[in-house]
C-alpha cells in the first residue's frame, strides 16, 4: 500500500471542472475506510432497510461534489448512508460540520452545535421515512435532558430572551415514529464508577432490550442512530454497549450503530494520551477505528484552506478551497481513510 509521500498530485482543473490522473493510494487506516464493506444490494439489507434515496447531484467523473448548502448536504448523506445499510456496514459514521460547511468546530458554541447537528440528523434521519422503516430505528442521545430537548424543545437561555435564529431550540423529533432514547442518566454512582465496583451497572444493550420486552407487540429495533457522544468518554463507552450487544448476532438479526458528530478521530488518534485510563480507552480505540467513514467533512482553515471530504461508497477526496473564485479543486483522492493529522501535516503541504 503506498503511503502518502508517495501521492502524485491530481492535474488542476479550471473551477467547476475536476481533471484526475491515475488513481492514487493514501496511507492506511485500521478498517475505517474500505470503500465497501461487502458487495452491494444484499437482498436481506434491501428487505429491511429499501432502497433509494434523494438524487444528490454528481459530476461526469463520478466524484461526488462539495455540497453548496445544507440541503444538497443533507441528499449526498441520505444517499451515502443508504448505499451503507444496504450494503449491510455495521458501524457508521456521519461527520460534518453543523454550524456552516466552511467551520471547524469550536467556531460555534458547544450547545448550540448540539441544537444544529439535531436539527441536521432529522433531515439524514428522513430517509428511513422514505423507506418506511422510521418506526424501527431507535435515536439515541447523550442523555435524558438532550433527548427531550429534541422530543419538546426548550429555550437556551432562563432569562426569556429569543435566542438568534440559527440558535434556537426546536422539537425535532417530536414527530419521530420509532423511539427516541438517551445513552446514559448520569448518578452519582455511574460519575463516580461505583455502578461497576457495585456491580449495578447495566449495559446500554441489555436496556434496550429490556425496554423492548416492555413494549409487546412492536416492531423490533432494526438500527440504532446516536446523536453526538462527543462530550466524555462514558458515552462512547455506552454506544460500544450497544453495539457489543449485536456482535454475537447472525448478519441478518444483527443492527446497524450510526454515530452522528461523535468526533470518533480523536479517540482514534492520540488527542487523549495513551497512557490516560489505559485500560479503558485501548478498546474504545479500536471500536472507533472499526468504524466505516460514510459521509465526511473535515476543514483545514488557514492561509490556503482545505477539505477532507467523502460520500460512501465513493473515495476520499481532498479539496483545495480556491478564494480567487470560492471555487474547489480536487488535490488528490484514496480509497482508504487518511486521518486528519496525516492530511493536515503531512498531505497537504505536498498539495498546495
């Protein structure tokens, strides 16, 4: 496998017009990104998950252009992520940026990206509508107070004073057919670990499953969405409860997990520090790294900005954001997942 010195640059291109020359190869990445996880249109996928989706737009050359808002966005995911489900991937994630296609996160408050990445995930969620398996996918969120903010909605600040537009608080899934769940309800016992010592912990798994006896005569969960497990490691420790809970299934019984914004890249990298709750975080690595990158946005602002972009099954592609024009150009693209740290030290100066 060629590493990524090794990338020949693609032959520019005037704006709107994406020349590339021979397919390039960019260094591999633990199983995150294999262009497909098995041969398309399972027949038992299908069945139970459709077909189709929101046409999204393309180019002659088959890459799958940037999107130029929110909605082409949202198509270009709901495609990629049906493309996903038929093909029968079992651990998926969305990454995008919610507060505006060009920003990094931290540009936009923490709750208020929660609040837009919400509001983003109902429109990616309506393809199960399209589908009419809405009312068998479970959404998860980090806890009870996120999930009913996306059941009821809520007002962002105590005083009464109307927040700005893109900031408000809706009941997005108010509407929604299947359930609506949250990953964990933090306690006293469950922050401080005792839950474990004590031997009162319950896996996420088990409730759901528990919860799904409780309700006779509805459907069984067909797949699990998870909103956001971006703020400590505990809710990523629940998502991997759950998906642990399917790995012993045959592939027909076995669900789905599609995780929305959980920033995965940095427990995949070395953001938190290898020797930091070692124990823990050696397995949540390695969950993070089996996951399939199926609709990806990374920016590299700067002087000479940049895109890590990727719509399943389709390749990686990194975008030079050309200011002269607010055009894009295609630098190079692989057919396994980079890693952002690579890209940005390591790709992308060899790419201006």
């Amino acid at each position: 496998m060629a590493t990524t010195a090794q990338l020949s640059p693609a032959a520019r291109g005037t704006a709107g017009v994406l020349r590339l020359g021979k397919p390039r190869r960019c260094a591999t990445a633990p199983d995150l990104a294999r262009s497909r996880a098995s041969p398309r249109g399972s027949s038992a996928r299908a069945a139970l998950f459709g077909g189709g989706a929101a046409s999204s737009g393309g180019r002659p050359d088959g890459l799958v252009p940037f999107p130029k808002d929110y909605d082409q966005m949202i198509a270009q995911c709901q495609k990629a992520l049906q493309a996903a489900l038929d093909d029968g991937v079992p651990l998926m994630e969305l990454q995008f940026p919610p507060g505006g296609l060009d920003t990094v996160p931290g540009d936009v408050e923490g709750n208020v990206e929660n609040n837009l990445t919400t509001a983003h995930l109902r429109g990616v969620c309506a393809q199960f509508e399209r589908t009419k398996t809405s009312d068998t996918t479970r959404v998860f969120f980090p806890d009870p107070v996120e999930r009913n903010i996306a059941l009821t909605g809520a007002a962002n600040t105590p005083d009464g004073v109307r927040p700005p537009d893109n900031a408000q608080t809706r009941a997005h899934f108010a509407d929604w057919a299947g359930g609506v769940d949250y990953l964990e309800n933090p306690d006293f016992l469950s922050v401080s670990g005792l839950d474990k010592v004590l031997n009162k912990r319950v896996s996420l798994s088990d409730r759901v499953e528990e919860s799904a006896k409780k309700t006779a005569g509805k459907k069984r969960d067909a797949a699990f969405v998870v909103a956001y497990p971006s703020l400590n490691i505990s809710e990523l420790v629940r998502t991997k409860e759950l998906y642990d809970g399917e790995v012993g299934k045959t592939s027909g019984e076995r669900r789905p997990v599609i995780v929305c914004n959980g920033e995965l890249e940095r427990t995949r990298s070395n953001y938190y520090p290898p020797f930091w709750n070692a124990g823990e975080m050696k397995p949540l690595r390695e969950f993070a790294r089996a996951f399939q990158g199926v609709y990806w946005i990374s920016n590299f602002k700067g002087s000479n900005p940049a895109v890590l972009f990727r719509a399943y099954p389709g390749p990686w592609q990194v975008l030079r954001r050309r200011r002269a024009d607010d055009s894009f150009e295609v630098v190079y693209t692989c057919d396994e997942f980079p890693g952002v740290q690579k890209v940005a030290l390591e790709s992308m100066p060899k790419f201006p």
